[in-house]
C-alpha cells in the first residue's frame, strides 16, 4: 500500500498534538511495510511564526532549495511548499496554485493508493479530488472542531476521528458518519524512565478559557501545594487574568515539544477542559502513573478509559468560560484535588494499567495500520 499525507501545516510541527499523530500513523505504516511519503506546506499551528527552514535546521533535517522543496523526516520522504500568507488571511492564489500542482505531481509519481489528509485549506480540497480522479482512497482525518461544512468532505471515501466523542459530535452537527481511533501515542516520545521520575508537582497544561483556566485559577488560589503550569506567553497572560499576583508556589514553564519535560515532575495533572476532542494529554500522563483529576465530559472520560477521577464542571464556568468562579463553585474539585493529592498512590498504579491495556502501543498500531488495510481492502 502507499500513502500519501497532504496537509497544509508543517509536519514537522512539534508544537502541534495533531501534526504529532500523523508523523506516527505514517511511521507506523511504514514499519508495517508500506510505502509513505507526505506534502505540507510552511505554516506553523503549535508554534506561532515559526520559520519552517528553522526548525527544519533545529530538528536536523535538511531541505533542499526553492519554494518547493524536498526533505526527510525519519527516513519518510517529504516535500513542502512555501507559503508566505499569514495565520488566519486569505490565501494567496499563487500559493494555492503552486501547492496543488505539487499534489498533482506527487498523485503522477508517487500513485498513492490511499491519500491521507488533514485540514480544510481550499488548496487540500482540489487535491483530494485529483487524487480520487485518479484512483486514490482519500480519508479524513478530524482531530477538533471548526469542520461543520458537508461540502469538506465531498471527495472523501472515509473520515477517521480521534474520539467516539468526536465521531458523535460530527454526526450530529453535519450527518456525517466517521470511524473512531483513538489519537496514536508514541511511548518512546512521551514515558520518563521511572527512575528518572520525581512526582512533586500539580500539573496544569495550556491555560486557556476553553481549558478551564478559570476553575484551575480557583484551585491555585485555595490549595497551595507545589504547581507547574506549561504555557505560552498567551497562556501566561490568560492565567493572570484570574490570578494576579501569580501565588509562589505556582511556577509558568515555558512550553516544550518534548512531553517527557511535563511528566519528569508531574504527581497530579489537571484537565477542567469544556470539550476536549479526545484528551491526549491525559494519555501521557496515564503511560507515566500520573493520576489525572477531569472533566466529566468531552473526551475526556473517553480517553481516560476508567482511571482518573472525573467531576462535574460548574454551570457558570460552562455558560462564560470567561468569567471569574466563585469560590463556592469550584467546591467539588476542591475536594476531589485535596483527596488525590494526599493519596495518589492507587490511582496512579491504576492509570498506568489501564494504558497498558488500551495504550499499549501494539494495540494501538494495530487497529491503525488495520484501518488503513481494510478500507484498501474494501
């Protein structure tokens, strides 16, 4: 089988949970004998204005000149269109054009049977048609809302989706039927050698409205225990919104693209978020014997499969995730972290069986590569 991966943001996307998974589905693929090359174009979604010949030097991988140009990744041959457009303005039609006539000549060349594609840029939709014109499965991959338009998936054969959660959510929204698998996790890229670890701290990821930074605010305020909050100057700035001054024991680290830096200190992670599509970071922290203390709806109990412990969101924080809490509302998470925190023993045991069993990482390049070989199939 070959597969071909065409999105418009950069693969080599560290920051990115989303670029993450499909590095790992083609490597996968790879592993299993399959033929994988993939197309992207410059653009950053976890890192902001991040320069892709940069990062590209930074990784050490090396890309050849021009506006389309050739690299590898990992070995899996990749070729990337320049794109000067900035973040959220209408695409230039030469950027556009340039990008399709490389999906073109990659369709010619490489005859994919099976086009993998990410994204709603208009330029991945004219090639998702020339792909299927020529023979070409072409499968969805949805990872987060923002895609409630039938007219995205018009040369679609299948859609794969990160959650049952988020396959449901779909269906509702626009009709439209897709097969769950839960976002793929590397262990290598995420698991702290044991001993290596040091479970000191309450661990907070990415504070945003969405997030729950609101609830995680009041519980900073309340309960002062040891806390790392990993967070962009952006997610500094939402932090501070609801709690200023910053209380001692609370220390903002500095995003990392390498997850092994949240979980080397991590004893408790925080996860109050409104409608996590699946709840990868959750994941992590299971495959690390950090206990994780959640919201009860999203993704989340989803990805949690059993472990960790799950308490209901305030109604005023779901109404205005903008709001300040009062202290009263974030009552039933007071309790539930005060309770984790002084005895996480049996549930951090608990977390690290159960992603054993869902997580490990046979299972999980199992039903994969099998989704990708039975719709070939099919």
């Amino acid at each position: 089988m070959r597969v071909l991966l065409a999105t418009w943001a950069a693969t080599i996307d560290p920051g990115s949970g989303a670029a993450r998974s499909m590095r790992t589905i083609l490597r996968w693929l790879r592993d299993d004998g399959h033929d994988v090359s993939s197309l992207c174009a410059t653009p950053f979604e976890g890192l902001i204005d991040a320069d892709f010949r940069a990062e590209a030097h930074r990784q050490g991988i090396v890309v050849g000149p021009g506006p389309v140009a050739d690299f590898h990744w990992d070995g899996i041959p990749g070729r990337v269109v320049e794109s000067r457009t900035p973040r959220g303005q209408v695409p230039d039609p030469e950027e556009v054009e340039a990008y399709v006539a490389t999906g073109t000549d990659l369709i010619k060349s490489f005859r994919p049977d099976l086009l993998l594609v990410m994204g709603a840029h208009r330029a991945l939709h004219e090639v998702m048609r020339r792909a299927r014109a020529a023979g070409s499965k072409v499968v969805y991959s949805l990872r987060n809302y923002g895609y409630e338009r039938r007219a995205l998936f018009q040369h679609v054969d299948a859609v794969l989706t990160c959650s049952k959660f988020l396959s449901g959510y779909y269906e509702h929204q626009i009709g439209l039927r897709s097969t769950a698998i839960p976002s793929p996790v590397e262990w290598d890229e995420v698991q702290v050698a044991a001993d290596h670890r040091k479970p000191t701290y309450l661990t907070f990821v990415n504070p945003a409205p969405r997030k729950g930074v609101a609830l995680a605010a009041r519980l900073f305020e309340a309960l002062e225990i040891p806390t790392q909050v990993f967070a962009s100057e952006v997610g500094a700035d939402s932090l501070r919104r609801f709690l200023d001054p910053i209380p001692e024991h609370v220390q903002i680290r500095s995003t990392t693209d390498d997850p092994r830096e949240i979980y080397r200190e991590a004893r408790v992670l925080l996860a109050p978020s409104l409608a996590e599509p699946f709840g990868r970071v959750a994941v992590e922290a299971m495959i690390n014997a950090v206990p994780v203390l959640a919201a009860d709806r999203g993704g989340l109990p989803e990805a949690l499969a059993g472990s960790g412990v799950l308490v209901q969101l305030p109604e005023s924080l779901i109404r205005d995730p903008q709001a300040r809490l009062a202290s009263a509302d974030a009552s039933d998470w007071l309790r539930a972290l005060r309770r984790l925190w002084e005895t996480p023993g049996d549930s951090a045991i608990r977390a690290r069986e159960i992603a054993e069993e869902v997580y490990a990482e046979s299972v999980q390049r199992s039903r994969t590569v099998g989704f990708f070989e039975a719709l070939l199939k099919g």
